[in-house]
C-alpha cells in the first residue's frame, strides 16, 4: 500500500479522481493498547465497526485477542484473518446452521441470546455441549447514546429470572450482557445499566461468571465530544466490584466505534459548487451513511497546498449518485472559497462510515492509502498533542 505523510501529500501529488480512504494504522494501535492497558477487563472488538483485514491485524498485535462477531460470514473472516484469534457469537438472533458451524468448525464457545428460543436453539446446534460460555443479554436504556440499540434486543427485565435459570444449567459460564446504545455521551449509561445487572442477578438468584458491558465507548466528532474514556471504565470497574458475582467472575466489554473511528479519513473531491452546497464524489451510498441518515457531523478540512485566507461558513454536502437522499446536511465549515477541483478531508470514519460503503450507481472506490499524521481528532492523545486543525469548527 502506498504511504504519504498526510492528505496534502497525496491530493497535490496524484490528484485523485475517485475518493481515497486515508488509514492511520497508529492510531488504531493506540486505541487498542489504550483498552488493552486502561480497561479493567478483556476488551474485544466488535467486528462488525470495521472489519477490514488490514485493521484486524493491527487490532491483534496490539493486544486485541477476541473478537465479537455477529454473522457466520464474521465468524470464517476471523477464522481465516486471525486463526488463533478467540471468537464470541453476539448476535442474540442466529441462524441454527451458522452457530452449528461456528461451534464444530470454528471452535467458537461463546453465544448470546435474549430469549428461550435462542438458548434452545444453541443447545440443539452444539448437540447438548458442555463447554459453554452463554451470555443473556438484557435490555437497558438507549437515553445516553447517540444510536439507540435498546428496541431490537434484550430481554426484558422481567424475563431475566427464567432466562438466567435456564441458561445456567445449560451453560459452563453463565454471563449477562447488554449494550447502551452507540456512542455513549456519559459513563452513567454503564453505571444504570449494571444497576439493571444487579437487580437481575439478586431476583434469578444464580452464580453469574461473565458481565460483558458490550460497546458503546464514544469517540469525538464536531458537537459530540465525551469525557475522557477513562471515567467509563472508573464507573464500570466499581459497579462491577460490587456486583454479587463470583469472585472469579470475568469483565469483557466490546468496543466497536472507539477502536477504529480514528482509523480512517477519506479524501473527497469537489465536483461542483452552488452557493453553499457542495457536490462532492462520495456520499450517503459511500462512506457517509450516518452523516445523511442520522445527521451525523464529521470534522473536515480543505486541503489545498496555499492555506485559504477566507472566513470558514457552513456548507452542506451531496453526494456523487443521482439520488437527493444523498445529501448530507452538516453544517460542515470550510473556508467561503472552496471550489470545484478542490479536495476535502473527512475525518473519524474508521468506525461504520467505511464498513457501510456500496458501490451503488456506479460510485464507489477501494483506493487506500497509508498517512503518517495524526487523525483530525482523538480521543487518546493527551489535548496538547492533538493537531491544530483550526478550521475543525465547533459548533
Ligand atoms: C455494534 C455492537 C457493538 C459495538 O458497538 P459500538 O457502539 O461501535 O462500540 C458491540 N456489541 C454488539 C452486540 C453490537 O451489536
């Protein structure tokens, strides 16, 4: 793979015709080690953020040695990217052959379930096996996080007694899991939802091995910026210390966003300009599904060889398909006098923005290459360290 030193590097050199992913391998590196080192527990990584190869072996020689996988399609990735790799099964919804597959062929031990159904499914599957760490996931709230998970899956507070006793004497490990939601704005999201832990355990009255507080770890984009993650892992660390478990019982969580989103940028070109609206040639079918769908606002930066000396204002952004869905409405600030031809960095897409891509229309592009600088945000550089990125406007 091609390396430059930064965006500039490779739009004043190669004037890209089609959009380049710009990968930052050491920031993936840093994000995996900061969870590895800070966590108080196994972090592993939800597969499904990002799964490409490239990133799953950074992930691995940093420490990252399980994987939350939710399809049979995840589970033989994994298997042929990183075979000695630990595989957890988390989706509570699973097809009879692929956990049948995951078990025999893949050596995966590990299922969640949300209800009867599912555990009697896993127990026909694995042919009554008895070497299995199952996981009842729970249903908490969703208020804390920018995307809600909280309709979908999870049982119910007052289904957890049957489904807990049930499940333990299938299960060699028995563990609780739940998820609260997608970018999580505050700690508080763990500490209600291990309040929910807790009264589950206490009303079913069972030995519980394993509470998994699954993803939801943010990252920081324009008008979305956390507190440090450390504070999530204070907060999950004491609601965990003081949970009526086993004392051998184990912590796992399951970054997906927070491991990968400083990972990737992507260096778009203007096609056209009217007023304040940008046709660029990537978009809401590419790498910016959250930002047209869910008004999701990522940093951007023009990257043109003489610095702009124009104010910044608010641009909005189409995308390259014939389709007006593919609009992203920002605000994204960028100096008054972008024009066609120029080239716009978009930053903190490593996390879903380049796992959603399609190639629909006709628009679409694999090109990546390797840059040495640092990502337009993060989360784990101390504040001094971060880029000066002067036109990352706030709002
Ligand atoms: C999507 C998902 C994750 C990752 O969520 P993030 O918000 O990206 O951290 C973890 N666990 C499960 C079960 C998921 O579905």
């Amino acid at each position: 793979m091609h390396k430059h030193h930064s965006a500039l590097g490779l739009a004043s050199l190669n004037r890209p015709v089609q959009p380049v992913t710009l990968l930052r391998p050491h920031a993936a590196q840093r994000a995996a080690r900061f969870f590895v080192e800070k966590f108080p527990g196994k972090p592993m990584y939800a597969v499904k953020a990002n799964p490409t190869p490239e990133l799953l072996e950074i992930l691995w020689d940093s420490g990252i040695t399980h994987y939350d996988v939710a399809s049979i399609a995840e589970v033989r990735l994994l298997a042929r990217t990183l075979p000695d790799a630990t595989l957890c099964f988390m989706h509570p919804v699973k097809a009879e052959e692929a956990i049948e597959e995951a078990y025999f062929t893949h050596g995966v031990r590990t299922f969640s379930l949300d209800t009867l159904d599912e555990l009697e499914k896993i127990v026909r599957a694995t042919k009554g096996a008895t070497d299995l760490n199952l996981c009842v996931r729970i249903r908490v709230s969703s208020d804390h996080s920018k995307l809600s998970l909280a309709s979908k899956f999870g049982a119910e507070p007052d289904e957890m007694k049957a489904l807990l006793m049930a499940t333990r004497q299938a299960a060699d490990a028995l563990g609780i899991c739940f998820h609260v939601g997608s970018q999580a704005m505050t700690p508080a999201a763990y500490g209600e939802a291990m309040e929910r832990v807790r009264q589950a355990i206490v009303e079913a009255a069972v030995t519980v091995d394993i509470v998994d507080v699954g993803g939801g770890f943010p990252s920081t984009y324009p008008g979305m910026e956390p507190p440090p993650l450390e504070t999530y892992f204070e907060v999950i660390h004491k609601a965990f210390e003081s949970l009526p478990i086993s004392y051998s019982a184990e912590l796992w969580c399951e970054p997906g966003r927070a491991l990968c989103a400083e990972y990737a940028s992507v260096l778009v070109r203007v096609e056209k300009r009217r007023g304040d609206e940008l046709y660029i040639n990537d978009g809401a079918y590419g790498a910016l599904f959250d930002a047209a769908h869910v008004g999701w606002r990522f940093p951007v930066k023009l990257v043109r060889e003489d610095a702009s000396d124009t104010r910044d204002m608010a641009f909005s952004f189409y995308g390259p398909t014939c389709d007006d869905l593919d609009h992203m409405t920002g605000p994204f600030m960028l100096p008054a006098d972008v024009q066609a031809g120029d080239y716009i960095e978009i930053g903190m897409l490593g996390a879903y923005g380049c796992a959603m891509r399609t190639a629909f229309n006709g628009f679409g592009s694999d090109l990546k290459v390797i840059v040495e600088d640092e990502p337009m945000a993060s989360l784990y550089l101390a504040q001094e360290e971060r880029p000066a990125a002067s036109n990352v406007v706030k709002l």
